[in-house]
C-alpha cells in the first residue's frame, strides 16, 4: 500500500497541474497576506483612532464601542467589508452600528481572498482534478486489473489513492499557507503571535477534512462510472452545485422560507407606531391639560417627558424587531447552505478564525453586558436615565393662554469629572469556546465525509475491473 | 466534406454524456433561478408601488423611488443591493440611494454575503464550463486515436478540418444557449404577473448575442488549446485552470489593483472640503440662522428673511452636492479602472453588458441619480416661487419624475469594446489554432 502511496504521489508531483497548482496557490496566497496586511493596518488605525477619542473625550450621551481588529481574516474574512467597526451606545442600551468608513458601493462583487475562498475554489477543483481518474482512469488503460492481481485488497487501493491524493494536495496547501504567514509576519509582525498557532493549525486540519469529502467524492464517481470524461463531468456538475448555487441560492430562498415583513412594509410601520405610541401619549397630555388636570409647566413637562419616553421605546423595539428578523433571515439561509459542504467548511472556518456573524453577535453579547454599567454610570451621574431612537419629536401645548415647547428628551451630558468612566471590554476569544461553535459544521463535514466514503468503499467493492 | 465533418461533429457532440448533463444543469438552473428572482422581484415591484402611493408629495420634502428592473430576473447585477428610496429638499441632496427602513442599502448587510444566482450565472459559469468540455478534446481525442490521420487522407485540408470542427462544436454551443435562453424566457412569459414587450424581447435577445460571443470566445479557446496538447487530459487540466483564472483570480485582482490606483477620500477629507468650498458663504448663512431663530421666537413673519434662508441653504446643499458628486465620480473612475484591469476577463465583458442591457448597472444607477438632480433643480424653482409669487406656487406641481433609460441601441453603442474584444479573443484563438494545426505531427 506505502508502494501505490509513493507511486502515486510520485506521479501527481510530476503532472503539469500540480506545477500550475503550485505557482497559481503561491500567488494567491501571497496576494492573500499582503491585502491582509493591508486591511489589518488600516482596522487597527480606525481602532486605535477610535479608543483614544473614547478615553480623551467620554461621554454620558453616548459611547463608542470597538470592535478589536482580528488579524486572523486572512484564515476567513467573514464578509468583514459588511460588518461595522463596532457600534454606537446610547442609554438604555440603544445599540447603533457605526459607519463603516466610505466604501465604494458601485464596484463589481468580488469574494475575499482569504484562506478559505482559495481552498473552497482552487484546492477542492484541485481534489476532484486528481481524484477522478484515480479509478476509471486506470481501469480504462488496464493497469487496476493488473494492481489487484497483487495481493492487494480494493479498500487497500482506495485508501492508497485517497492518502496519496490528500498528501499531494497538502503540499501547495501549506507552502501557501507559509508563504502568505511569512508575508503577514514580514510586514505586520505585530499581527502575528504564537497564540494564534493552534487556531492556523486547526485551520489546517480543518481544509484537511474538507478536501477529504472531494477526494471520497472523486473516487466514489471514478469507481462507479466508467469513462473518466463523463467521471469528470459529473465532479465538475457537482462542484458547481456545492460551491456556486447551493451557498448562494440559499440567500433569495430564504426570503421565501421565513415570515418576514418587507423592508417597505416595516417601514410603513413606523408611522403608524409614531401615531399611536408617542403623538396618542402627547394628546391624551394635551387633553389632561385642556380639562385642567395639569397646570403646572414643570408637571407639563415631566408628563410629556414621560410619554415621549414610552414612545420612544415602542419605536426602538420596532427597529430592533425589524433587525432581529433580518438576522433570523441570515440563519435561515446560512443553514439551509448548510446542505453543500463548502458552506459547513465556511462557516467552521469562521468559527475557528473568530471572524463573521458569531463574532459580531458575540462582541454585541459584552457590549449589553457593559450598557448595563454604562446606564448605571449615567444614572449615578447625571440623575436620569433618557432613551432615544432614530426619531425625535417636538411640538407644543397651550396651558392658560401660554405656548409651551415640548420635544422629545435628550440625554444630557455630564460637565463635572469623568475620570472613573467605565472602560469596556470585550471578551478576549476562546478556542474552546470557538470549537464549540463550530462543532455542528464539523459533524456536517463528518457526516459528509462519512457517506461519501461508504459510498466510494461500496463502488469500488463493486466495481468490474475488466 | 466540410458538410459531412459539421455533421459528424453535431451528431457526437449531441450524443456525448457530457453535453447532456451539461445542458440539463444548465437548463434546470436557468429555469429554477429565474423563477425565484421573479418572486423576489414581484415583492420589490409591490414596495415599490406602495411606496409610490404611500409617500407621494408629503410636506416640503420630496421621496423619489427607484423601479426595481423586469430583466433582474435574469441578471441581478446592482438591482437588489442599491437602495430604493431617496428624500430630497433644499438642504439636503444625497448622492445615495437607502433603503425604506432608511439604512444605506435596502439590501440589509446580514444577507449580503450571498451572491446572485440568475441566468448570466448560468452562462457565465455553467455554459462556459459545458463548452470547455466539448472543446477540449475535439482535436487532441483525435491525434491519439489516429482518426486524425485518417480524416486527412481523404481531400480535406487542415484548415477546413478545423473550420468544420468550429463551425459544428458553435452550433451545439449556440443550441445549448438557445435552449437555456428560452427556458428562462418561458419562465418570465408564463407568469402571470410579467408581461414581456418589444423592448424586452429585443434586451433578450441582445443579451443572447453576447452569451453567444462569450461561449464562442470559450469555444475557440477550447479548440486552440486541443490543438497545442497532445493528451485531452493535460489539455483538459490547462483549460480549466486557465478558467478558474478569468472567472475568478482575474476580476478579483483587477479590484484590488484599482482600489491602489485610485485612493477614495475618507468622511474627514470631504467634510474638510464642504466646510472648504462653503466658507465665503458661511458668515452670512450663520447670520441668517440666527436672525431667523430670533424670528420664529418672536413669532413674527420676514418674507425677506425666509426668502434669504431658502436661497442660502439650497445654495450649501448645491455646493456639498458638487463634492458628494466629485466623490462620486471618484467611484465611478475607480470602478472604470477595475473594469479596464478585466478587460481581457470573457467574464467581465459579458457581465458588463449583460447588466447594462438590463438595467442593473451602475450606469443606469448613475442615470437614475443624474435624473434626481434635475428634478430638484425644478423643486427648487417651484419652492422659490413661495416667496415671490404665492399663489403660482399654490398653482403649480412638481413635474413627474423621470430619467433617462437606455435605449437596446444605446446600450450597444456604448458596449463596442464589450463586443469587438470578445469577437477578436475568438479571431485569435481560432487563428492561433490554425497556426498550431498547420503545423502539428499528426503521428
């Protein structure tokens, strides 16, 4: 079995495609650390910028909170360009995300080039590349009927090829790999510590896991049908399906699959949540005031404070509705991707990267956590806690022949010393945690590399060899 | 002879397991992605007519919406992702599209990950793949079997060989995209809710034209790598890394490369700039605020005053407009520059048109944006007669809004390089092969 091993990495390493695999990879990866350096820099500026401005100017109206940049993106972007840098806190835990910085919205979509899109695209084509010729091939030149006149098992064979395969594919995995660390570590050394080797090693292993299902895959296919073109054609059909439609086409079917309100619909909401929650509280005041039940400005003011306030709240709850939905929207379609491996090997990455959607929810949990503290500061400080939204109101009562402004509160800045300013922290991530998070993408890979390797035992057991 | 070898051609290719599952996946995915993005556009065109309903001409403020577009059932392009709404008045002019829930893109962030899955998918990924298949080994299958001798003996020539071998692989190519076209054509005509005119019928078939240049240009590559490789499977491997390469790695350099050439102000530089161009007006428009508070405090009524603040802010709001449309500008060329990066990407010719003709491009966004800057030239004209002529104002509307929309001619004249590029990557390919099949041993 060593002897087909080294035979047929022998063979592998002397094909033109594993040259071009290994030019194309090194190129890819290098272009990887250097755009990585390049983002990482400029998300630490923004970083440092914005931490300094909190702790020269902290404020009781509102807080910025930042998200920590995480130099792993090179192993998974997890669509970073969309997330905010971190998010805006005003009292009463009104979380607003904070502008991404100018992006050129009019340029063309193109996927990241991180870790993860190079061997989602390239390394998995690659698999296939090699592993559909691994059985027919040799059956259609005659040289498997003359391997198994050996004593030699089929399953022997199979796992020869599939060994041999992965062994070959892990060559340009790793020289990239090193080559687009070495970049990183050549021109932002500070980006890279030692603590971040089990989660690239990890990594690793994980891309190992996934290109097993497409080397399995490839040889179930060789194995069954006979003709190593239409064997390819099928791969390549497949491929299609797990890497482009599945993941993508999960996005528009989930808009079918969940019970969302249009944009345009919530939207329309929102007037009517203005008429009834804060203009109805404003003219019940109004009518208080018109049978005499309130006559004293300072008491007008304190009830339409109050009935601002309630507004107020409606109105956040119904932002926070709309956004909770669009996330509900996202899971659904990031779990119905979960049919197509690439997906399940995505997200794990994203996971052990600590990059994408779970890492903005967990950056969202500590930031809750501190609202609490920054409420308390206020309350502490300033006497009151006021709640806004994205609206504000104004308008005004007649109370005994006298106009009197009312607008909705606003928080109100603290003049005095600022020096016990509570700092806010974000949990540092944990691997174990990670691994966790990523557990059911990686029973997804199991199960997918657990079929297909029945089934690729089974086809080969079956399979004529004449 | 030439006939008998198109013929043969036809026949094999029509036959071959490989064009089967190729058309089948493309025919599937053509038909199941149009229907989706039907019922997707469907809800788009419902807001949007709600929202036309809803909003139209509601205090000083102006809301224009955006139509979504018919044909981005079949090419996505920027139709879903740019904003619907957009609120004008005198002090403020965005350059922007938002959404209705007012964030910047009506496409939430959550969900922008997922890419389109429509027909130009289909035939830039899923045809161009099937074609690769059938060219690959059209002449290198043949060297090794030795038919190649043999078709040779007979009174044929090299050239003739290759041509009939092209002109018969194009027409399966051409039927496969036929067929594909009219599945998702079928799609759209069948629903009830769609109704395809002239006009649409006429972007179709254009945008067919150019899939067929596209394919064609794969087609000849195909055949051009056939004839420099002796094993189908080598040449087989080289095409399809060299696919991965133009449908991939090349547009997602050519990005980046421009976002190096073309450095984009950030929020400070262009506030700086406002602040910069509106300064000599400053004084008098701080004066005029002041003066105007005082006024309303006061509950009094100057016609004068109102007349001076109106003119003042519509003037700052022209003048931040001239920056936020420089900035933009500065998108567009960048945009320009990563498109001319991917000149030579097939993939990035065929998106470039395919979207123009369907109205999902920035071009017809820019249009769009350029329509709403005229249309508050005409608010503009109307809000001032509120302090001149009153009851002119009271008599007069807002004009309808309107931009201009690309004609199918329009969109061709300004797509040449599109078309010319494709058509000779096809010349050169068919031309290189020639010059290899000339001089190829044949064993």
């Amino acid at each position: 079995m060593i002897t087909i091993i080294k035979r047929e990495i022998l063979e592998h390493l002397q094909s033109l495609q594993f040259l071009i695999l290994i030019i194309l990879s090194i190129l890819l990866f290098v272009m990887n650390g250097w755009i990585s350096v390049r983002k990482h820099r400029e998300q630490m500026t923004r970083y440092s910028d914005g931490v300094k401005g909190i702790a020269q100017n902290p404020s009781t109206v509102q807080a910025s909170l930042y998200m920590h940049p995480n130099p792993l993106v090179l192993l998974a972007d997890g669509g970073s360009k969309y997330q905010p840098p971190g998010y805006s806190l005003a009292p009463k835990g009104k979380l607003t995300p904070l502008p991404a910085g100018l992006k050129n919205f009019k340029m063309p979509f193109v996927p990241e080039l991180d870790w993860a899109f190079i061997i989602i695209v390239i390394f998995s084509l690659y698999a296939l590349l090699l592993a559909f010729r691994g059985i027919s091939g040799e059956k259609e030149v005659g040289t498997l009927r003359l391997v198994l006149s050996n004593s030699l098992r089929r399953n022997q064979v199979l796992l020869a090829k599939y060994f041999s395969i992965l062994l070959t594919v892990g060559i340009p995995l790793i020289l990239g790999g090193l080559v687009s660390l070495s970049v990183v570590s050549i021109f932002l050394p500070e980006a890279l510590s030692l603590m971040l080797v089990p989660r690239i090693g990890l990594m690793l292993l994980l891309t190992f896991f996934y290109l097993s299902i497409f080397v399995f895959l490839g040889l179930f296919v060789s194995s069954l049908v006979t003709r190593s073109s239409v064997v390819l054609l099928i791969l390549l059909a497949a491929w299609i399906l797990f890497v482009f439609v599945v993941p993508n086409l999960s996005g528009i079917l989930s808009d079918k699959l969940t019970d969302v309100p249009s944009e345009y619909q919530s939207a329309k909401q929102v007037s009517s949540i203005l008429k009834e929650q804060v203009w109805a509280r404003i003219d019940k005041v109004r009518e208080r005031v018109k049978r005499g039940e309130l006559t004293m400005e300072e008491v007008i003011r304190r009830e339409t404070d109050r009935a601002y306030e309630e507004g107020q709240e409606e109105v956040r709850k119904h932002y926070a509705g709309y956004e909770n939905a669009m996330k509900h929207r996202a899971n659904v379609a990031r779990n119905l991707s979960r049919i197509s491996p690439t997906a399940l090997f995505q997200f794990a990455s994203e996971s052990l990267a600590d990059t994408g959607p779970r890492r903005e929810e967990r950056f969202l949990k500590d930031a809750r956590v501190y609202s609490s503290v920054y409420d308390n500061y206020i309350l502490e400080k300033v006497g009151r806690l006021v709640g806004t939204s994205d609206w504000s109101f104004g308008a005004s009562i007649t109370v005994n022949g006298k106009s009197i402004d009312i607008s909705s509160p606003h928080p109100q800045e603290y003049e005095g010393d600022k020096s016990d300013f509570p700092h806010f922290a974000e949990s540092s991530p944990n691997l174990a945690y990670n691994m966790q998070q990523a557990a059911l993408d990686l029973a997804g890979l199991a199960i997918w590399n657990l079929i297909l390797s029945i089934l690729a035992f089974a086809a080969i057991a079956r399979c004529d060899v004449r | 002879m030439l006939t008998a070898i198109i013929k043969r051609d036809i026949l094999e290719y029509m036959m071959s397991s490989k064009f089967l599952i190729g058309l089948g996946l493309s025919v599937v995915l053509a038909g199941m992605s149009t229907f989706i993005n039907i019922g997707d556009y469907l809800q788009r065109q419902q807001d949007y007519l709600d929202a036309i309903n809803d909003f139209e001409n509601r205090g000083i403020s102006v809301q224009i919406f955006r139509e979504p577009q018919v044909l981005s059932t079949l090419v996505q392009g920027k139709d879903r992702v740019l904003g619907n709404r957009i609120e004008i008045d005198y002090w403020n002019l965005p350059i922007q599209t938002s959404g209705y829930m007012g964030h910047t893109s009506q496409h939430h962030r959550y969900l922008s990950g997922f890419i389109s899955v429509d027909f130009a998918f289909v035939v830039r990924i899923v045809l161009s793949l099937m074609v690769i298949f059938l060219g690959y080994n059209s002449i290198c299958e043949e060297t090794v079997q030795g038919t190649l001798r043999l078709t040779l003996a007979n009174s044929l020539s090299r050239g003739q060989l290759l041509l009939g071998k092209f002109i018969g692989g194009l027409f399966v190519v051409l039927g496969s995209l036929t067929i594909a076209t009219l599945v998702a054509v079928l799609v759209l005509v069948l629903h009830p809710a769609i109704s395809v005119n002239w006009d649409l019928a006429l972007r179709i078939l254009t945008m067919w034209g150019i899939s067929a240049l596209y394919l064609g240009a794969f087609f000849t590559l195909s055949l051009m790598i056939s004839t420099i490789f002796n094993r189908p499977s080598v040449a087989l491997l080289v095409l399809l890394q060299i696919w991965i390469v133009i449908i991939v790695v090349y547009p997602n350099v050519s990005v980046i490369l421009s976002q190096h050439v073309v450095k984009i102000p950030g929020w400070e530089e262009l506030n700086d700039r406002k602040r910069a161009i509106f300064e000599p007006y400053k004084r008098q428009y701080d004066e005029n605020q002041k003066a105007f508070i005082k006024m309303a405090r006061f509950g009094q009524y100057d016609m004068e005053l109102r007349k001076k603040r109106f003119e003042l802010s519509a003037h700052r709001t022209e003048l931040h407009y001239r920056i936020d449309n420089e900035y933009s500008q500065e998108l567009t060329r960048q945009m320009h520059i990563a498109q001319n990066i991917a000149i030579c990407s097939p993939s990035i010719l065929l998106n470039g048109v395919m979207q123009r003709l369907a109205g999902t491009d920035i071009r017809e966004f820019d249009s769009f944006m350029e329509g709403v800057k005229r249309h508050w030239l005409k608010y503009l004209e109307r809000q001032s007669l509120q302090y001149t002529d009153y009851k002119a104002y009271k008599e007069s509307e807002l004009p309808e809004f309107t931009y201009v929309k690309q004609s199918v001619a329009e969109c061709i004249a300004q797509t040449p390089h599109h078309w010319i590029i494709l058509f000779l990557l096809s010349v050169i390919f068919f031309v290189m092969a020639h010059m290899v099949f000339i001089k190829k041993d044949i064993g």
